[in-house]
C-alpha cells in the first residue's frame, strides 16, 4: 500500500505526520519527495550510504567551432536555444529535454549532454526503514524529474510512505501519482481549508481517495469539520495544539515519540486507511 501525505502550503506538519506515522508501522520504505527542501531525514536520522546524480539532457555545441544550428533554436518553443547574430546560446533551465533540436540539426552541430539537476539519497533509518530522498540542486528547475527518480527507488508491493511537496501544482501531481490513499494535513483555519480543497480538486482528478488530518486542532473555527462531512471525506485523526508536541517537532521527534500514546493511535490510523483502500 502506498500513502501519501500532501498539505496545501509549508509548515502544516505533514512531514511530522508522515515519519510519525512511518515509524509506527516499520518496516516500511519512506520517501522524502519534497525535494526542493528535504527535512523528513530530521526525524528518521537514516544512515545514508548510496548516493545518484539525477541528469537530464540538454544540448550543447562546439562554441570554439562558431557553429549555430538555426532550425533547432527556432523549433524550442520555450527558448532554451537561442542565435544571437553568428552566436548560439543555451540556456539549461529553460529546456525540457525533448530532443527535438537534435533531429532538426542538419548537420548535427547540436550535439545532446548531461546535466545534473539533482541527487537521490538512500539509506536505513530508524526501526529499519528504508529511506530514501531526493534533493533539487539549487537554481536548477526540473523538481519534476528528481522526485520521478526518487519514486523509482520505491519497490512495488511494498508498503510505502510518500512525503509530498506542499501545494496542488505540478511537483504534487508527479508525487502523488501512484498512490493508494491520501492523507491531506491542514490546520483548523481558512486558509486551511482553501488549502485542503485544492488538494481535493487534483485528487479527484487523480482519483485517489483521500483522508484528512487536522494539525494544531482546537478553537472554534469548524470549518474543516463542515467541509468533510459535506465532502463525505473522512476526518481520520487530530493532533492537539500543544506546546510540548510544537517543541518536540522542532527538535527532531514524531509523535510517538513525544507521547507514548501515540503509538496506538497512529496504529489505528493505519488500519482505518487499509479499511478505505
């Protein structure tokens, strides 16, 4: 079975959802999909031995030569080739990897090379899960093709947990494809709940059934609670605003681990998931 835990912005707790809930049912795999920022090794602190560069292909050229390839630079419909006068110019962030410049070049002066856009880490963390994560090599675009290559490490027929980037764009999309079940981590105000409903929408799109949990529950806003029972999406689990759990998050420890009563409870979220698959 493959959960995977989304949330609408960053900060809403769902990579302390996801170790919490990856460390009480170990073991299992866990994958750090949040590339762009990993934080998930925080809580599960894996011993990483194995490490992959994640390249793509991009065109390069003989500039010494003073080649230009015309055709090519005209086909890219999103610039990453440009002829400037007699000068040729790329731009790596800018292409996506189509290989259509290398089949216009007439004369093959566009030959295709490597670029690194990021790395993918593995490794065995606590209880003996198996852990990997990517990481987004800065100024680079491609978040799309590190969390594929990410995914790719998982072992199907396994039980996997899936930390997704936050939002409902695109990284989300490639993250959550594939996925078994859902669980949407949002915080008991509006903006949560505008949050958790664009998490809605690509699920549905996806069709991946989904379960909410509501982080630093308490106060008055009910809105999630409205919003799930109109929705028919169940309210699976809510952990308290408390200053002991807020602390402990930011020194590096899963529920569990805070409050020993967690354990059975994160257990119990567990199998209400299995029951909806």
């Amino acid at each position: 079975m493959i959960i995977a835990v989304a949330g609408g912005k960053g900060g809403t707790g769902k990579t302390f959802v996801s170790t919490s809930l990856a460390l009480v049912q170990a073991p299992l795999q866990f994958a750090d999909c949040d590339v762009e920022e990993p934080n998930a090794h925080l809580f599960l602190e894996p011993s990483l031995k194995k490490w992959e560069r994640v390249s793509v292909t991009i065109p390069s050229f003989r500039k010494w030569r003073g080649e230009v390839c015309r055709p090519g630079a005209e086909f890219c419909r999103f610039r990453a080739l440009a002829v400037v006068e007699d000068e040729m110019l790329v731009f790596p962030e800018l292409c996506t990897s189509c290989g259509g410049c290398f089949l216009l070049c007439p004369e093959e002066t566009i030959k295709p090379r490597e670029h690194q856009v990021g790395v993918v880490k593995m490794g065995m963390a606590k209880r003996g899960i198996d852990f990997v994560t990517g990481e987004l090599t800065v100024g680079q675009q491609r978040t799309e093709e590190v969390i594929k290559a990410v995914k790719k490490r998982t072992s199907p027929g396994e039980n996997v947990v899936i930390d997704c980037p936050p939002g409902s764009g695109p990284t989300a999309r490639v993250a959550l494809e594939g996925a078994d079940f859902c669980l949407m981590v949002t915080e008991p105000t509006p903006f949560g709940l505008h949050d958790i409903q664009g998490n809605k929408k690509l699920l549905d799109v996806l069709k991946i059934p989904a379960g909410v949990v509501i982080n630093r529950a308490g106060g008055s806003y009910d809105g999630i609670d409205r919003w799930c029972k109109k929705e028919e999406i169940p309210l699976l689990a809510e952990i308290p605003f408390d200053f002991e759990i807020a602390r402990s998050a930011a020194r590096g420890m899963t529920l569990s681990e805070v409050e020993p009563v967690w354990e059975e409870k994160l257990k119990n979220l567990w199998a209400d998931i299995e029951k909806y698959v």
